[in-house]
C-alpha cells in the first residue's frame, strides 16, 4: 500500500475493496446460475468468498490488500480466457488499474499492471489458439488490450500527481510541526517540546528508575544590556547562548528557551553534581567568550538553579524548585549555580 497513507487509512481502503468485490462478485455469481452458466458461477462464488476472507484484516493489512488484488487478477483473466458471459468478461479488465494504483501506489503498481497485463495478452492468445472461446470481431482483444493500456496510463498520471502533492502536503505538516517546537531565534527547542520530553523522562524515572536534572537558567541583567546596547545586541546575546549550550551539554541532554531570556536544560541519567559539572563549564564558556555585534562587546553571565527530578513529584513542582534555587543564585550575587 503506498507509504503516505496512514494505517486507519489502509484499513478503510482494504475494506471497501473487500466489500465491493465480495458484492459485486456474489451479484453476477448468481445471475450466472440463474444464465445456467455454472462454472462462471462456481468461479464467482469462490473469488466472492476470497474477497470475504480479505475483509478480516487481522492478520495484516498487506496480505489483505494482496489477497484481494491477486484474485481480482486471477479472475479477470479466467474472464479474458473463457470470455465470460457472452464474451463481456473482458470488459470488466478496467477497474484493475485504478484499484491496484489505490493498493499499491505508483511503483509497485505500475509493475503489478505490467505483469498484469502480460497475463491478459496470454489470455486473449490461449483463448485464440486453443479454442477456449472465440472473440468476434478478431480485433475486439487488441482493442481491449490498447484501451487498457490507455486507462492504465492515465490511471498511474493520476496517481503520480497525487502522490506528488501527497508529498509536498506532508513535507509542509513536518515543516509546520518542527517550526511549531523550535524557538526561531536560537533555533532550540521551545517550552512545547520540553514539557513533552520531561513527561517523558519522568515516566523513565517511575517506571525504570533512571533518574535526570534539571537546570533553569537565567541571564543576569538583561534588561540593563538590552537598555545599553540595543534589542539587536539582546538577541545576538541569546543566540550566542544557544550556541554555547549545545558545545557544552551532554549529547542527550536538551537545552531549551524557556521564555524570554530563561532556559531550561534537562540532562537525563545523571546526579545533582554531574549537572553541576555540566553548569560549571557553561559559566566557564561564557567567560572565555564574549558576545559581540559591531563595535559593542560583553561577557554575559548566568544565574543558575539545579534539582534533580522527584519521582513523587510533579514536573511543575520539579521546575518549581530549580526557580527558587535560581532566585537564590541571584540573591547571593549571580554569576552562580545553586543547587539542592
């Protein structure tokens, strides 16, 4: 089935198809019994009950699609071969481009139509040179043969733009979901995407015992560099600290605008003082790094609060207590880390 559907999706597709070769095949199983045609309808009857069985999708959803797929080619070209009722079997060979491109998708569609239709060319030349049944007017499966390629054409044009639109319409949504969990100015992830991977670290910690930190941050006397030097100066401040983040954090650890110039940092499966180590080399950073724009140019410094995460506790009240000890950094004369 093709990849840009989801499951739910798939599910439906298999079976509405399921559904309308169980009925349509059952319908003209019984019109061929009632025609006294009863090795068309026998033959009805049993691709009827196959389409049943794909309905239950328990045991896959592709062997589903398959099943079905598989027995509507095999019974078009029982059709082709012994004409069907009157010689119009042949005609019902044109729903198979547009419910294989619905299974399949563009690539695997195209080769199962392929194959499909070297099966039916087969078809019509055994009918022909063994007597099976013979189609009056000679041309009528050469006619049949080139209207459905010509249906089988326009079929996978159609299915190539779809998927092609398909395509631009998820890479839009990614696009949209990732811009919607990054902070555009430092390009770091934003307090969305953090509360979610806390929630999630937390569940580690219940249930698998593996602990984490969390430090909150906080850049001291911002409002006096924004003053001074300008909001241009501001935000090159803040992205120089993003920057200085992701050079100095664990790799697994995720650093975070938290709101204006506040960022929190979560380091997973560490102490309290692993995440003061991880602290002390950012105020060490900032200190061998000022920030400069123009002609203008500071050392930033951060105030800093450190708790490790409480499996009894919530995570408002975990990010709660690293802000009292952040608060606490700031009341002993900043430029710190506190931690508990």
């Amino acid at each position: 089935m093709y990849e840009y559907s989801n499951n739910l999706e798939r599910k439906l597709i298999v079976r509405f198809f399921s559904s309308i070769g169980f009925i349509a095949t059952f319908s003209m199983a019984s019109l061929a019994f009632i025609n006294s045609s009863y090795l068309l309808a026998f033959t009805l009857v049993v691709s009827s009950f196959v389409y049943l069985s794909a309905f239950n999708i328990g045991r896959g959803v592709e062997k589903s699609a398959t099943v079905i797929l598989y027995n509507l080619y095999a019974l078009m070209f029982y059709l082709v071969l012994t004409g069907g009722a009157q010689g119009t079997g042949p005609i019902w060979i044109f729903i198979v481009s547009p419910v294989t491109y619905s299974i399949r998708g563009l690539k695997r569609g195209t080769f199962d139509i392929v194959l499909f239709l070297s099966a039916i060319v087969l078809g019509f030349y055994c009918a022909d040179t063994f007597n099976i049944y013979d189609y009056n007017p000679e041309q009528f499966p050469v006619r049949i043969i080139l209207a459905f390629i010509i249906v089988a054409s326009l079929s996978g044009y159609y299915e190539f733009s779809r998927e092609k639109y398909s395509s631009k319409l998820i890479a839009l949504s990614q696009k949209n979901e990732f811009l919607a969990t990054i902070d555009p100015l430092t390009n770091l992830p934003n307090r969305r995407f953090t509360m979610n991977k806390l929630i999630a670290f937390k569940n580690e910690l219940k249930n698998n015992n593996i602990p984490f930190v969390i430090l909150l941050a906080d850049v001291d006397n911002f409002k006096k560099i924004n003053d001074q030097f300008g909001h241009d100066f501001g935000d090159e401040a803040l992205i120089h600290l993003a920057k200085t983040f992701e050079n100095n954090i664990p790799q697994n650890a995720i650093a975070s605008r938290w709101g204006g110039e506040e960022f929190l940092i979560v380091i997973p499966n560490v102490t309290v003082d692993e995440g003061e180590l991880v602290a002390e080399k950012i105020h060490n950073a900032l200190k061998a790094s000022a920030v400069s724009l123009f002609s203008d140019s500071v050392n930033i410094t951060l105030s800093i609060g450190i708790t490790a995460a409480n499996a009894e506790r919530s995570i408002d009240l975990d990010i709660k207590h690293a802000d009292e000890l952040l608060y606490k950094a700031k009341e002993q004369g900043k430029n710190r880390t506190c931690s508990f």
